[in-house]
C-alpha cells in the first residue's frame, strides 16, 4: 500500500532556532540604524550650521505639540438657577446666559431643543409673542469668543420621569462652561461679562416699563404704557435725530464715563411754551431707552434727607423726570435768596423725626408749588445732579421741565447739570405733517400749500393742531378746521400787531 509523504515534523528545537534567529537580525537592525543615527548627528554638528540645527529642533518640537501633545487641561464653571441652590431667589447670569445662548443654537444641528413663550409688552401697551430657544438638559453646543471655544452643557439634576422627586424634593437646574484652563482669566472677565451684556441688549425691548410716583419717602408703581415714540413725536426732524444721536452716544460710553472719573449720567432740560409736546418727549425718551419713569413730585417732599433717600433708591436705568422746575422753587436765584433769609424772622423747626439738620443760609429753604415753606434747598437736589450722591447709581438720565427758562436759578443751567438744552417751540411744518399722518395716514392734502404759508406765520402750539385733529375722523373735515383756526390767528396777530404800531407812533408823535 502506497503512502503519502509526511510533513517534516515540527520540533521545539527548530521553533527556537527560528526566533533566535529574528533576534540576531532584530539586533543588528538596531545596531546599523544607531550607527546611523550617530554618524548622522556627527556629520550634522560638523556640516550644518547652527541657525538650521535650531531650525531642525523647532521643528521636531512643533510637530511633537501638533500630534503628540497630551490632553489640555479643563476647567468648568457652575452657573445655577438659583442662587440659594433650590430657593426662589434665580441667578441673573442663568437667565443671561440662557437668553444668549437662545441667540447662538442652531435648531438643525439638535434632534431635541426646548421651545418657550415669553409674552411682551409693547410700548403702546399692546401685547406679543415671542419664542425662545433652550437646551434639554445633556445637550451641550459650542460658543466661539475670540477665537476661544467655550462649550456650554445644560444639566437637570433630582426628579425622575415619572412624577417621583428627588433631591430634596425639587429638580436642580444649572448650566456648565468649560473651557481650556489657560483662557480662565479671558473666561470671568471679558466673556462672562459679554455675554451678560448682549443678553441685556436682547431683552432690553422686552422689559415692561413703570412709571413711579413719591409719596412722602417711598415710590409707588404703576405700569407706563404712554405710546409716545420718536416716531410720532412733532417736532423738528433735525432736534429729533439730535436727541436719539445723544442718547445712543450716552448709552455706548460707559467706560468712557469711568475712564473721566464722572458719573454715568445725562440731564436734559426742555422749556419752551406749554402744549408744545415736552411731556411728550420725555416718554418718548423712556420708551426708547426702555427705562423706569420716575416723576418727582417735589411738593411731597419737606427734608433734604427723605430727598435723598427717594434718589439713591432709584435703581440704574432709569428716568427722572421733575416736570416744571420753575413752580416747583422760587424764580429767585440762590444770591437773592441770601439776602430773603437775612430779612426774614426765623423759623423754629422740630427735626426729631429726622437726622438731617437745618438749611444753611447759603441755600434758604424754597417753596413747592404755593405750599407752606419747605425744608429742601436746590442744593439737595443740585447734589444728586452733580455732586457726591450722583454717583449713587448708573445710566440714569434726568430731565427737566420749565416753560419760562429764564425764571430758574443759574445754578440749574450750569454745564454739567443740564447737559443738552431742548427748546420746544410752536408748531413748525415739518412736525405738523407728522401729525397728519399720525391721525389719518396722508402725507399730502390741496390745503398743504395754504396750511404751510399761514402755520409759519402764527404761534400754534402741536397740543392745539392735535385737538383739530381729534374733532374728525375725516381728513377734509379736520383740516378744513384747522385752516379756519389759523386763519383766525393770523388776523389777531395782524391786529394786535397794528395796534402795537400804532401806539408806538402815537407815542414818537407825542415825544416830538
């Protein structure tokens, strides 16, 4: 019977003489290559020059940091809901933050996101609707600050999916920002603080604004929903776009106000004849600055002290305003005022009820408004304006109000008090159109022509073209009325006018 050739054996013997054999190769591999590499170094000391030998370690260092490099070192910032861990007491930065990130997430590259419904105020009361973008807790998304990544998680902590809670009976919300521990000092001041300053920005023409009124000591609110806008405001374009210029430049110069070592603040002084739209204008500003209203009623005020507790109570962002200035202190300078308080008997006042003490005879008390004499001076309120307790908040804006400017004090004109100065005057062409086409949408009519000739030739006053605008629904009707009304004007300034010419020629006659 024929037999198949058998395989050689496989023996240990021959298994080990394969493996020893590797290693002798394996070794003189070695060998060869760190003869190599020796000679190639010796020949480079001797051959190269040093500039390229430092080329040729930077980059073998460079290319060891861009592929070889461990992993870099993180750090994580906490940001929570609420500041107490579980109270009512929220975080302002969570609600920033959360508002900003609404800005930066990308609902195409989430399979799930949160979707809110914020309900907004709007300036004319009316209401609206917004929607706003949030994470589900786990999800995460990346921000970019300078060219820094900074990654933002959402994260749920406590309570479970089926109603049970955890956790001290409440579920913990909180936001996490990691980021490279080297861009820490980058992270706390300059991102954290970008971030919370955009997130004003976006909600600022969110805010429901108030309108607060004194009563003795304390503010009472009540929400303001004037519709006054620069938009319908009738006045002179260019006054207009002025007055939005120098708030838009106000608002932008915080560090500018603090590099000057002044406080952040503006005053505005409108004076002009009653009816001319001044009350107008100041809800204007607050509506588009989006500022608290706070009306000072002076005559509700008896110390200088309850003065100064009703304005370092006003938080930043906000708008006071003291409307007719001139009534609410004596048109006497403060010099003359000197020489009143010298001639008038003194006055026994019980200042038990409060730690402030009597005027000085440099600032003898004023009157409010025709009540008994009071013991707040202009030096009380000039001290806010200007003075230390100015800096007792940020980004305030004060505006007074006076029809006759040149019955107040000097001291309430001086720069830096009242910086811009805002004449309010009668009726002009311009803001008559704009009237116009606030009550009936036209922006021509065949009594435009008539209408601008005589307007520019009387005093009339927005508050008087406003009430003829309000007697008709019907354009022809109303402006009809109104030309009527000018007309009229015109002939009784004409004759007074006359009459005034007359004397003046009665009288030349006499003195010849």
């Amino acid at each position: 019977m024929d037999h198949l050739p058998l395989a050689a054996a496989v023996t240990p013997e021959s298994q080990q003489g394969r493996a020893l054999n590797a290693y002798r190769k394996a070794l003189a591999t070695a060998a060869s290559v760190a003869a190599h590499s020796v000679l190639a170094r010796t020949m480079a000391r001797e051959l190269l020059p040093d500039e390229l030998r430092d080329a040729a370690r930077w980059g073998a260092k460079f290319v060891r940091a861009r592929f070889f490099a461990a992993e870099k070192q993180r750090y994580t910032l906490v940001i929570r809901r609420h500041v107490d861990g579980g109270g009512y007491n929220e975080n302002q930065l969570f609600m920033a933050a959360r508002a900003y990130l609404a800005t930066k997430i990308d609902p195409r590259a989430m399979r799930r996101l949160a979707v809110a419904g914020s309900r907004c105020k709007e300036a004319d009361g009316s209401s609206s609707w917004r929607t706003l973008l949030c994470m589900e807790p786990g999800d995460s998304t990346t921000d970019v600050f300078d060219g820094v990544e900074f990654k933002w998680t959402s994260i749920e902590t406590g309570g479970d999916d089926d109603g049970k809670k955890g956790n001290g009976g409440h579920r913990s919300k909180y936001l996490d920002l990691s980021f490279d521990a080297e861009h820490t000092a980058m992270a706390l001041e300059r991102y954290i603080p970008f971030v919370m300053a955009t997130a004003e920005q976006l909600q600022r023409p969110e805010r429901v604004l108030k309108i607060f009124m004194n009563e003795w000591r304390s503010w009472s609110a009540f929400n303001h929903h004037h519709p006054a806008t620069f938009d319908t405001l009738a006045m002179d374009p260019a006054l207009k776009q002025s007055i939005v210029a120098d708030l838009d430049r106000f608002l932008k110069r915080k560090e500018y106000y603090h590099r000057i070592g002044k406080a952040w603040k503006r005053g505005y002084l409108l004076y002009g004849p009653p009816g001319t739209g001044k009350s107008s204008l100041v809800a204007a500003m607050a509506n588009y600055l989006r500022f608290h209203l706070f009306d000072l009623d002076l005559s509700e005020v008896r110390l200088n002290s309850h003065l100064q507790r009703l304005l370092v109570t006003m938080p930043n962002k906000s708008l006071l305003v003291v409307e007719d200035i001139d009534c609410c202190f004596d048109a006497k300078p403060r010099e003359d005022h000197k020489t009143a308080a010298a001639l008038e008997p003194a006055i026994d006042v019980d200042y038990s009820s409060d730690s402030s003490s009597p005027s000085s005879s440099d600032d003898a008390p004023l009157k409010a408004y025709g009540e008994p004499q009071q013991n707040i001076t202009l030096s009380g309120l000039l001290n806010f304006i200007d003075g230390l307790w100015s800096t007792s908040g940020e980004e305030r804006v004060i505006v007074f109000t006076t029809n006759y400017k040149d019955r107040l004090d000097p001291a309430l004109l001086r720069p830096g008090r009242m910086d811009m100065h805002v004449y309010m005057g009668y009726c002009g062409w311009e803001a008559f159109k704009t009237l116009v086409h606030n009550y009936f949408l036209v922006d021509d009519h065949p009594l435009f022509p008539e209408i601008r000739e005589v307007i520019s030739q009387v005093d009339v006053t927005p508050a008087e073209v406003s009430e003829m605008m309000l007697r008709s629904e019907d354009a022809d009707v109303a402006l009809r009325g109104l030309t009527e009304l000018l007309r009229d004007r015109g002939r009784k300034a004409g004759k007074e006018a006359d009459i005034k010419n007359d004397v003046v020629v009665e009288t030349e006659g006499n003195v010849a």
